[in-house]
C-alpha cells in the first residue's frame, strides 16, 4: 500500500511549492492579460486604488454640484467614470509589471 503522505512533487519541498502558489501570475497573451486583471490579490488592490482615487477626484470635481442638488444624469454618469479610469490605471500598471519578456 502507498503512503499517503508523499506525493509526485517530494523532493521540491514546501517551502518551494508554497512559493509557486503564491507566485504572481504573468502574461503574453491577452487572455492571460485578462486572468492577471482578474486575480484576486491584485484585483483587491486596483478596487481599494479605485475606491480612494476616484472618491477624491469626486470630491474635487462633483461634490459641489451633488451638495447644491443640481446632479443631472450626465452628473452621475461622470462620476460613475471617474471611478472607472483610476480602476483602469492601476489595472494598466499591474499589466505593464506582470508582463513575461
């Protein structure tokens, strides 16, 4: 009977494979490019960059006009984007980093 306590990568060591699980994943493809956006580490930090820049640039340029009451769609729909570029900034710098030369 077989030990259940080794397996085919014995010899690595623990250390090593705990390493490659937490290794951060890199691109060449667009699809990959898509899997990095979309790994969890770095997609709780580009939402956290999102949350904080874009409520700043809100605040610098929309909170007058929401205080007053004078928000029209185009009002909300320019905020709205102005949570998407800084989620798409940091996504564009996590790419240019995680990039396989």
């Amino acid at each position: 009977m077989a030990d259940d306590s080794t397996s085919a990568s014995d010899g690595i060591g623990p250390a090593v494979e705990a390493a490659a699980a937490t290794r951060s994943p890199k691109w060449s493809t667009w699809a990959e490019a898509i899997r990095v956006v979309l790994y969890q580490a770095y997609l709780r930090k580009t939402i956290a960059i999102a949350l904080v820049v874009g409520t700043l640039l809100f605040a610098i340029n929309q909170l007058d006009v929401v205080v007053h009451g004078d928000a029209t769609t185009l009002v909300w729909l320019k905020s709205a984007v102005t949570y998407l570029v800084p989620f798409g900034v940091s996504n564009a710098g996590v790419l240019v980093a995680s990039r396989r030369r």
